[in-house]
C-alpha cells in the first residue's frame, strides 16, 4: 500500500525533527504489484505499471520491479528494463 508524504507517521517524523532531520529528505520507494492471470503465466506489465503516475505525483521518486513477475526469460531482462523505462515515460509525459 502506498503512502504519502502527508501520510508518514507523526512520530516518524517528530523522531527526525529530533535528530535535525527533515522528513521531506527521505526517499520514497514505490513498486508495482503484479497480479498473475494463473498459475503457470506472467504477470501483465502494463496494468502493474498503471499505478507508477500516481506514487510519482504523491512523492515517490525511486521505484522497485522485479523482473521475474514479468519476464520467464532471464536473456530478456535487459530488453524487459527498456520496455519499463519506455512505457513509464510514456505513462508521464
């Protein structure tokens, strides 16, 4: 479940308030999640990716994919990161 900066728990930041930290420095990690059609197939990327416009808006700025959810080719993994890159430019632009 995502969280937005408006969402960080009061106590963590009032901890890095205390420590002379601003909570507006720490990195947001967002993903994707994968939903498998059945047992035996891949994960859509596209309907994984849908969500990426909406963590960026809220904040996120790095975001973690594993690329066996997507891909059962391990010589294809190279192809598969150009294939988010572009699509989630095309999702942002």
């Amino acid at each position: 479940m995502s969280t937005t900066r408006g969402q960080v728990p009061q106590t963590l930041k009032a901890a890095m308030a205390t420590a002379g930290r601003d909570i507006a420095d720490l990195e947001m990690i967002g993903g994707t999640r994968a939903v498998f059609p059945d047992d035996d197939s891949c994960a859509d990327l596209a309907q994984a990716l849908e969500p990426i416009p909406a963590q960026m808006a809220q904040g996120f700025t790095t975001f973690c994919i594993k690329p066996s959810q997507f891909t059962d080719d391990p010589n294809g993994v190279a192809a598969f990161c150009r294939e988010v890159i572009r699509r989630v430019e095309s999702l942002t632009a």
